[in-house]
C-alpha cells in the first residue's frame, strides 16, 4: 500500500503544470544546465493559478530524485543537486521586454539545505512572468521535459511549445543559437547533428508535440529554420507518457 501511494504522489508531481509567460521564453538569453533547469521547472510546477506571491517549497532531494528519474543512492548526488543549487542562484539573465526595455533578471531569492530537506524560493522580480497570467503564456505537465537528457531540448521544446498555436514558425538560426546558448556551433552541420537533431528526437519521443523541420539558405548558407509543429492526439500523448515512465523509472 505504501508504494502504490508514493507511486502515485510520484504521478501527480510529474503531471503538475509548468506554466510561463511566451515574453520569458521568447525573450530571454540563459545558459541552464539539464539538471538546474529541471529544478526550476519543478519549482514552477509548484506554483498555484491563486497564488499572488512566491512561496518557499520544501522538498527532499530524494524526492526530487525520484521525481525526476535521477538515482539517489549515493552521496554524490546530493553534493550535485546542491551543486545545481548554487549554480542556478548564482546565474542572472537579461529578458528585453515588449517595450524594448532589457530586464535584469535571476531564478532564486533564497535557498538551504538542513536534514536532505531543500528550502527553497522563486526570486520576487520573475513574478509578472510566472504569477497569474491571464495571455501570452504556455503551458505544459513537466513530465514532458523530465525525461530529455540534452539541455538543447528542454529549451528547444519550450521554444516550440510558445507557438505551437500557430503550427509553424520560421526562426533565424543565429537568433535561435542565441537563445539556447548554442553559438559556439558555428558550423551548421554541428549545429544540426549535436544540438538540433537530437533536441527534436527527444521532443518527438518524450513530449505531447510532434515537430519537423527544413532548412531555408541564402545562397549556400543555411540563414533560418522552419519549424512545423503538430498536437498530439490522445493515443499519442499516451504513448509519450509511457516513454517518460520507462526512462524516468527504468521500465519498473
């Protein structure tokens, strides 16, 4: 009985929604690593349509692990979600807002570790991009990205994710380079077999959307990327979970 009931709580955590307003994901530059964006998709999953404030989340690491697949038998992980920790609190990012005004911005207000247990808060300056959104934003159960082990894809995938109401959308390379930290692949070949490809085999395998793409070249150079984005159906969102579950937990 116990396992079936932290099996469960399991679900329900991952099933939570990560919602964001399109302006941070669009607009913002950030260099995030796997592990630390996951923490803060998960902090986000926590946050309630009521709330008007950012609470502090207290949280197990080992429940943390265990959410997100991420084995916690040995110390070392710990010593590495602490790493995270420090990390994502110690990375500000610039988000240039609809007005033109450029934004300085950071993820955490605070955070401790006492007894395993992480306490934790959302830094207060993200409230108009996290905090009751009403338009302009995306929404998706953080499931989808727990299971993608390239940080391209998380960022690629909410990318797509901001426009998949319009099924398509053309991006310019340098501009999409820029927005997932991925500028040292000058050569789009790179570019396309280390980052871009992998990211979409992840999102096609993990997520609740399907995406395509094709190259559009000046010349000989390949200048943009026109991205084709499709909704799941029920059977198909069923299957994506099921491909969650089985890399998250081993197939158990």
């Amino acid at each position: 009985m116990a396992q079936e009931m932290m099996i469960k709580a399991i679900q329900e955590e991952r099933s939570q929604l990560v919602v964001k307003s399109n302006e941070l994901i669009q607009k913002s530059r950030f260099n995030l690593t796997t592990s630390e964006q996951k923490i803060i998709l998960y902090l986000i999953s926590k946050i309630k349509p009521s709330d008007t404030e950012f609470h502090e989340y207290e949280f197990s690491v080992a429940d943390f692990c265990r959410i997100c697949g991420i084995s916690s038998q040995s110390g070392s992980v710990h010593s590495a979600v602490k790493q995270s920790v420090k990390s994502l609190a110690d990375k500000s990012f610039w988000l240039k807002q609809d007005d033109g005004v450029e934004v300085l911005l950071r993820w955490l207000q605070h955070a401790k570790i006492e007894n395993g247990r992480i306490h934790i808060q959302i830094d207060q300056n993200m409230k108009p991009y996290l905090l009751q959104l009403r338009e302009k934003f995306t929404r998706y159960e953080l499931i989808y990205t727990l299971a993608f082990k390239s940080q391209f894809s998380i960022r690629l995938y909410e990318i797509l994710k901001s426009y998949q109401w319009r099924h398509e959308v053309v991006l310019v390379l340098e501009e999409l380079k820029q927005s997932m930290f991925a500028e040292n692949y000058k050569n789009f070949k790179d570019f396309r077999n280390r980052v871009l490809d992998v990211a979409v085999r992840e999102i096609n395998q993990f997520s609740d959307i399907t995406v395509e793409y094709e190259t559009i070249t000046k010349g000989r150079k390949t200048v943009s990327l026109r991205f084709r984005i499709q909704d799941n159906d029920v059977g198909e969102r069923v299957e994506a979970y099921s491909n969650c579950v089985e890399a998250l937990d081993g197939g158990k």
